[in-house]
C-alpha cells in the first residue's frame, strides 16, 4: 500500500477555498453583480463630474474687443465660477451666424466703446450676458478712473484662518465613504447569499457526507468562508481600483490623499462585516436542506443589515446624530455606519478603537457557536432543524 | 483487519445499534445484509466518523479509525451525494486531494477512473446532466479515486443496471485481490453470495449471523435432505431412527437428520424401496438463510 499522508488542515482549508474561488469565479451570477457594482461606482462618478459645481464654463465672441476686453471677460467670469473662453469675431454678421449656430453663448460688440451691445440666442443665456454686462461696466469704471488720473492697486490678499481644518473637503470624503457603504452593502448580501447557497448546496446534494468522511466540520466552513472572503476581498479591492483611478482621471476629488484613506478604511470594514455576516449566514443556511427555505432563516441577518444600511445613508446626513453615534458601535452595523463617521471626521480614535474591539468579540462568538450549529445541523437533512437541536446535537 | 466491534447507538425510542462485531481481513470481501432499519448504514456512518457510537469501536489494523486514517477509506455513502454543478473529472480530483493525492496524481487518478468505469466521453460534462446509472459510477469513483485501503460501501449495487453490477462487481473484486478489505451492504443478496467471502447479517441492531456462505449454512441447525425415490411407499422414512420427516410428496421426501444420524443408512432404506433418483443435501440459499436469521429471536450466531 502507497502510505499517502493524510492533508494537514491548512491544506484541506486551502483545497476547499480553491474550489470556492474556481467555480464561483466561473459562475454567471457572480460576473454579472460584479460587473453591475463597477457599471454602480463609474456611473456615480461621472455623475458627479456632470452635477459638480466646478464645471461650469460659457464661450462669449467679441467684436472690436482686444485684449483688455478680453481680460474683463474672464475675469468677470472667475468672480460667478465660470470659466470664459473668448473668441474674436471680424464683424457683427459673422458673430451673429455664430450665437444663431451654437458655437458661442453670447457676443460683446464694441466692449470697450461708447455703444456696448450684447448678442444673445434667446433671454435664457443670461449667465453669458450677465458676465459681458459684468466686463463693461468694469471697463467702463476703470477707463473713468484712468481718465481722473487714478492708479488702481489691486487689493491685498486676504489670509484664511480656518478653525477646524479637518472637516475640509468632508463633503466629498462622506460621499466617497457612502459609496464605499453601498458596495459594502451590497457585496455582504452578495458574497452571504453566496456561502448560504454554498452551504445549502452541499446539504441537498449530500455531498456533505463525502465531506465530512474526509474533514471537519469546521474545516470545510473556514474554508468556505475564506475562499469567498478572498474572492470578495479581490472584487472590493478592484471596485476600489477602479474608482479610485477614474475619480483621479476625471479630476472629481480635490484630495486624492484622504480619498484613498477613506477607500482603504473601508476594505478594512468590509473584512470585518464579511467575516461576522459569512459566518452568521453559513450558520443560518446550515439549518436547512433546501435553497427555498433559505429566506426565512436569512431574513433576521438581512433585516440588521438593512437596517445599518439606512442608518449609514442618514449618518452621511448628520454624522454626529445620537442614531448614527450608537449604531456605529453595534456589531454588524458598525461596519456601515462607522466609515461614514470616520470620512466625516466625527468618529475619534478611541470610538474607532472600541467599535473594532465590539466587532471581534462579536466575530469571535459568532465563529463558535456558529460553527457548533454549522456541524450539529450538517448531517441533518430533511426538515428544517431548530436552533436548539443543532447546538445540543453536534455530530450525534 | 478492519474490527466492528461492540458497536452500540441508541436512537431516541428505537434500539438502534445493539453491538456485535465483525472482523474484515485484508483482501477480503464482506458483505452486509440486513431488513431495512436493521443498522447497516449506521454502523458504515460510525465507521466514518459520521455518527458517534455510544460505546464500541471500529479498528483498521488494531487501532481505532481517527481522522488521518479514515482519510485512507473510500466511502460510498447510502445518500448518494455529489455536487451537482461540478464537472465530472473535476470534481473526482477535487475528492482525491482532499484524500491527499497530489495535483497531479489527482487528476490521473480522476482520469483512470472515469476510464475503467466507462464515463471516459463523460468527464466534462456536470454531474447533474448525466443520468442516474452514471452518477451512480461517478459515486463509485469518488470512493476509488483516492487510492483507498479500505473500502466501504452503502448499497452501492442499487440503481444499476446489470452491465453495471458486472463493472462495479470486477472493480470491486479487482480492489479486493489487491489487498483492500472491501465492506458492502446490499439488499441483493444473489449478490452477496457471488461476490463476498464473508457475510454478515444484521437484524435489530446486531449482527445475527456472521462466516463465510458454507459456514452459515453449516451453522444453519437441521440442515434437509432431499431423497426422491419414485418406488417409495409413502411413510418409508418415518421408521428410521434419528430421521423427522419435513415433507414427503409422490416420493419426493424432505428429512431432517437427527445429531449423529448416519445418512448413509438412509441412502441405504431409501435404496430398499427401489430406484433412487436423487439424494442430497439441500443447501440453503442466502435467501433462506437471511430469512431464517431475521426471523429467529435475538440470538447472536
């Protein structure tokens, strides 16, 4: 006989996580809700490109405009946000075609003369009009003053004295932490759904038997959960990757530093929440034999997840409410709530500290009575098996 | 060796398992029978590790089974079990390093399996697809395909069609000269009778009757004769000392041969009345055998 050494269990964990991860990467749904989630994160970046404050901008002809009416224009324009872009026309004829065809949102004839006339397609483009009337009355002032012999200084810059300066640009670090909470949210449903029909299935099919003849209980659950944790540790990573680079690329962030922070405090989140809700699910699905059953015993782990999930939404609101403040210590909301909290700068570093302790505990008790149900339950098909039952009967 | 030995398990009202033993030696073949309910697949699940025996043990090689040397057994559980969406060589190498085969070795194994029990075009298709005589032969290379020292088997006749009794049957005896101890229950006990050296009845939990096919029926008390002597006078035999008549029809006469009884001075009587066409022992099938074992009370053989 061929002495065969008997797999050490880091390899039996490992064999089992890998064919987690090969045919769950192969699978349709699994392709389908990744590539759904990245289509998520884009759409919500050019729409923040599209929606931002910043981005406004209007093209103004001129006709016998020169470089000083130029100059008014634009800098009229910095004064309301937007950017100016000017183009010099020979006559009013061919500025005229040009506002009837679209190419530039108003003309300014004679800016600098006596007579300024402003060329519009309709009343509506008043922004365009606003900042040529803007740039006339300017020069008209500055010729005047120039005229009385007057030299213009320009006015002394003023220093800003910010008082809290690390609530600078948490606008945008509470969106980004929200984003990150709703694929947070939406990969824990995800990835519990996926070991809950990974458990599920092993049970109807029976092939548990064959399982357990050759391993643990808790051997063939840890991989399990490590094999689609890895799996979905990959895919937030990517997420992550991906939005990161496309806000970088469209320009969306004013502070790409505390932006990847924020990314990063949430993968951080989502391996805590993955480990407590992976494990509870399995737990949950282990109790019966059928995938039909497998709502209601899931239904209490989804509702807490919701529930966090709005929680986090209104923390992004008011991150200092009472609501957000306790819920962001409760385990299995702390992973949805905390992040807000944290980007809005709201959360101190002991709150942090503690929420993540609370968080352990709770993974820790959840991973051993979880896994006593997971193994009572196992071997137990047909009806559902009641709670109680598991626990009292592990392998009996 | 692979021991059964005083394997005890209740089960909530019922008896379930009341001890007894059976003792499996390398290369041999022994089967199981027993009614439904009587305790084959708990003893197997116990074997495995897959239930817990409230006293008693199963021993391979003198030493209680744990987990590294359960991992040396093929197993085909009663509950036919695989995963659904798998595909079928994938899945056998999936089962054979999980029995501690290498990569390679795995897939090789996976590979000769399908091969030898004709689901070589079948090794890329899932299992769900195929139908239930296949995955019936996949079950069997799951428990085959981690080179196994042992073999136990659930049932794994039911649900074939002959052909595949016939390459399940060669496959198993194939293990069996190897040296692999092979342990299989079966409702089939024409079954049983061909293939095992040994068998073994179960029946309230314990083992009733264990030794090989000729031992049980020498164990079997009150073995019958048949003598057909067409001349005979009715009432011939029920003379002769030591002789109860079971049965006698048109010459054809059923004895039971008290102990010590000569049944060579039977012969001779029965030569007295005349021709004598045939004379015999009866030899009980495994049926009756079975039959008479599940019947009697409580008697460990």
């Amino acid at each position: 006989m061929t002495g065969i050494a008997s797999p050490s269990t880091a390899a039996r964990i490992r064999l089992v996580a890998g064919r987690e991860i090969t045919t769950r990467a192969r699978d349709k749904g699994f392709l389908i809700s990744s590539a759904v989630i990245v289509l998520l994160v884009l759409g919500v970046m050019v729409f923040q490109l599209l929606a931002g404050g910043s981005g406004s901008s209007t093209t103004i002809g001129t006709v016998d405009g020169g470089a000083q009416v130029e100059q008014a224009l634009v800098r009229s324009g910095e004064q309301v946000g937007t950017d100016v872009t000017v183009t010099e026309f020979a006559d009013v004829a061919a500025a005229r075609q040009a506002v009837a065809d679209g190419d530039v949102d108003a003309v300014l004839v004679g800016g600098a003369g006596d007579d300024p006339q402003v060329v519009v397609e309709s009343s509506r483009d008043d922004a365009a009009s606003g900042i040529a009337g803007t740039a006339v009355g300017a020069l008209s002032v500055a010729r005047q003053l120039g005229e009385q012999g007057v030299q213009l200084t320009p006015p002394p810059a003023i220093s800003y004295d910010v008082l809290d300066p690390a609530t600078e640009g948490n606008g945008q670090q509470v969106v980004v932490a929200l984003l990150g909470v709703v694929v947070l949210y939406a990969l824990y449903i995800l990835f519990g759904q996926f070991v809950a029909q990974g458990v599920v299935e092993e049970k109807s099919s029976r092939v548990v038997e064959l399982l357990l003849a050759t391993m643990k209980p808790w051997q063939l659950l840890a991989g399990k959960i490590l094999g689609l944790g890895v799996l979905g540790l990959i895919q937030i990573v990517l997420i992550a990757v991906i939005g990161v680079t496309g806000a970088l690329a469209l320009d969306v962030v004013d502070l790409p530093g505390q932006l990847i922070g924020t990314v990063l405090t949430v993968i951080a989140w989502f391996v805590l929440g993955y480990a407590l809700y992976a494990s509870i699910f399995a737990a949950a699905a282990s109790l019966v034999s059928r995938q039909e059953d497998l709502g209601s015993v899931l239904t209490p782990t989804t509702l807490l997840l919701v529930v966090g999930f709005i929680v986090s939404i209104q923390a992004a609101q008011d991150p200092g409410s009472t609501v957000a403040t306790v819920t962001s210590f409760v385990p299995g909301m702390s992973p949805l709530v905390m992040p807000v909290r944290i980007a809005a700068g709201e959360a101190a570093g002991w709150e942090i500290a503690v929420s993540v302790a609370l968080m352990l505990v709770a993974i820790a008790l959840v991973v051993r009575i979880g896994g006593r149900v997971y193994a009572g339950a196992l071997l137990r098909t047909g009806s559902k098996v009641k709670l109680r039952e598991a626990l009292r009967a592990e392998r009996a | 060796m692979l021991e059964f030995d005083g394997l005890h398990k209740a089960y909530g009202g019922n008896q379930g398992l009341q001890g007894g033993g059976v003792t499996v030696a390398p290369g041999q073949m022994d089967g199981v029978c027993g009614a439904n309910g009587a305790g084959k697949t708990t003893t197997m699940r116990i074997a495995m590790g897959l239930a817990r025996a409230d006293a008693g043990q199963v021993r391979w090689r003198g030493q209680p089974l744990d987990e590294a040397s359960r991992q040396r057994i093929g197993y085909m559980p009663e509950e036919r079990g695989l995963y659904p969406k798998m595909k079928v060589a994938q899945q056998l190498a999936y089962f054979a390093r999980l029995h501690g085969l290498t990569a390679a070795d795995a897939a090789a194994a996976a590979e000769h399996w399908t091969e030898r029990l004709g689901l070589g075009d079948r090794r890329d298709e899932r299992v769900e697809k195929l139908s239930l005589g296949n995955q019936q032969r996949v079950q069997l290379a799951a428990a085959l395909v981690g080179r196994p020292e042992v073999l136990i088997l659930d049932e794994p006749f039911s649900g074939l069609d002959p052909v595949g009794v016939d390459s399940l049957a060669e496959a198993l005896l194939e293990q069996c000269r190897n040296g692999v101890p092979v342990v299989f229950s079966s409702h089939q006990l024409d079954l049983v009778e061909r293939l095992c050296d040994a068998v073994g009845i179960l029946a309230r939990g314990t083992i009733v009757a264990s030794g090989t096919v000729p031992e049980l029926r020498a164990a079997e008390g009150g073995r019958q004769l048949r003598v057909v002597a067409p001349d005979a006078l009715h009432g011939w035999a029920g003379a002769l000392p030591g002789v109860r008549v079971v049965s006698e029809q048109r010459g054809d006469t059923l004895l039971e041969l008290g102990p010590g009884t000569d049944d060579q001075a039977v012969l001779a009587a029965a030569l007295r009345t005349g021709r004598v066409t045939h004379f015999g022992w009866r030899e009980p099938t495994l049926v009756e055998l079975f039959r008479e074992a599940v019947a009697a009370p409580a008697v460990a053989a």
